[in-house]
C-alpha cells in the first residue's frame, strides 16, 4: 500500500519537476520524512486545543525542534513507536507546563540548570542512522549552545516579569531533551557508537 502511494507521488514529482531516476530514493525519504514531521507536529497542535493548552504547545515547538534537530539523541526504532512516543511525551509535557506555570519555584530552576549542563556537556549526540564528522558535531554543539543561551535569557527575564508561561516551557524543553540525550548516549554506548567531541 506504502509503496504504490510512494510510487504515485514519484510519478507527480517527475511531472511537475526536473528530477533524475537515480534520486528516486532521495526524494521519496525526504518526502516521507517531511510527512512523518508534519503529522508530529500536527498531532502536538491538536493536542495543544485539545487540553485547552494551544499557546503552550506552540511555544514548546518553537523551543524544542531547533534544539532536537542539533543536540540529536535518542530515535526510536519505528516511525509508529517514535509517533506514539511524541505523542505521549508532550500530553505529560503540556500537563507538566501547566502545573509549572502555577508552581515555578527553586526545584523547577535546579532541575533546569542541572538538564541544561547535562546538554551543554553532551550534545550533540549522534544517531547510526546519522553520524556525525568532527565539524559537524562542533557545529552542532555551538548552535546548541547559542541555542540554550538565547532561550535562557528570554525565559529568565519573563519570569522576573511575572510571565511564567515561557520559562514553564523551556524547564520541560531542557529537562526533556536532556533525558533524550542520555538515553541516546547510553543507547550509543551499547551498540559501540561513540562521539570524538
């Protein structure tokens, strides 16, 4: 079924553009990847209006795919386990932002600042499916740094204006990214999959 729908779309792609026969496979994982994002990132808004919690959800997008993309981490095995997965982790997240927002105190700064070294020390952590070469990881890891950088300073200075909102969704962004991280790592170290940073 995957594949004639696959095989359709490549028949539209080289009707409507200049598109070489060998690049097939390019196109089609780009194309299916792009669709595989699309749905997460749907899914995470409807669940946002859904829990009454579509602000939250924005911001939480808005802070964790540039950080996922370059800090790297954990990937599940399947698109459908990695789907559920998301799905799962940002109904907790947005509940978690929602309970912070009321009840941002100094645990919630400690976690942050402890998940923030964590991904400071580590990031980014490769994938088999996408090692990285020295320059790309010291490229990856300053992004991530300016990156942590810039959302620290906008959280921090909203929460000494009494706008918790943001600074509730950058402690569950860093907290979880870290917990992604580590969890990569120690997938890596398993399968004998190591950075050289």
């Amino acid at each position: 079924m995957t594949e004639k729908i696959m095989e359709n779309v490549w028949k539209g792609m080289k009707t409507t553009g200049n598109v070489d026969e060998e690049d097939k496979e390019i196109y089609l994982f780009g194309f299916y990847q792009g669709l595989i994002f699309l749905l997460n990132l749907v899914t995470a808004l409807l669940t946002g209006i859904i829990l009454d919690m579509f602000l939250e959800s924005v911001l939480f997008l808005i802070c964790f795919i540039p950080l996922r993309i370059f800090a790297g981490g954990y990937h599940a095995k399947t698109q459908f386990r990695c789907y559920v997965m998301s799905t799962v982790t940002t109904v907790i997240l947005l509940y978690l932002i929602a309970f912070l927002q009321k009840n941002m105190g100094v645990e919630a700064i400690a976690l942050y600042i402890i998940a923030t070294c964590i991904i400071w020390k580590l990031a980014p952590v490769q994938d088999k499916n996408k090692p990285l070469d020295l320059d790309e990881q010291k490229k990856y890891r300053k992004r991530v740094h300016s990156l942590l950088i810039i959302i620290s300073c906008i959280s921090g200075c909203l929460y000494f204006w009494g706008i918790y909102v943001v600074p509730a969704v950058v402690v569950c962004v860093v907290c979880q990214l870290s917990i992604v991280l580590i969890w990569g790592k120690l997938k890596n170290h398993a399968h004998g999959c190591t950075s050289t940073v």
